[in-house]
C-alpha cells in the first residue's frame, strides 16, 4: 500500500459522488467529499476493500494520519458533509 492507493480510492469515492449527484463529470467539491468518505473508512471496511493484511495495516495508518491532521485544524468532519 502508497499513497497512490489511497489516492486512487479517494478517486473512486470522488466519482461516486459525482454519480450519485448525476453530474456528467467530477468536480473538486467531489474529491473532498471523497476524502471526507475516506476519512471515514473502519478497519473492517479497509479489509473489504484491500483484503492484505500487510496492505490493510498502511491504510489504516493513512487514514488515522489524516483523522489527526483533520482534527489538528480544527475540521468535524461529520459536521462538514
């Protein structure tokens, strides 16, 4: 697992999104709500979605970094959705 991964899923999440607002293509406000859906990922759900454990142990360290640089600004991420 790389940062490349995570990117990728917040990409695909990005266009989900974007699907589910029945826009043609995603815009940027899609990407963050891509992020804030990563952001909120489980453990279980990374097992899902990543199956190794090796792999599934870098993105939940991904994710908690990101819950703290969130947190250190200040950002609820529940309440910004």
């Amino acid at each position: 697992m790389n940062a490349s991964d995570s990117i990728e899923l917040i990409g695909q999440l990005a266009g989900a999104e974007a699907i589910a607002g029945r826009f043609v293509e995603i815009q940027p406000e899609h990407f963050c709500m891509g992020l804030l859906e990563f952001w909120r990922l489980s453990v279980n759900q990374n097992e899902e979605v990543v199956g190794e454990e090796e792999a599934t142990r870098a993105f939940v360290a991904q994710i908690q970094s990101l819950r703290g640089t969130l947190t250190r600004s200040s950002i609820q991420t529940p309440l910004a959705r």
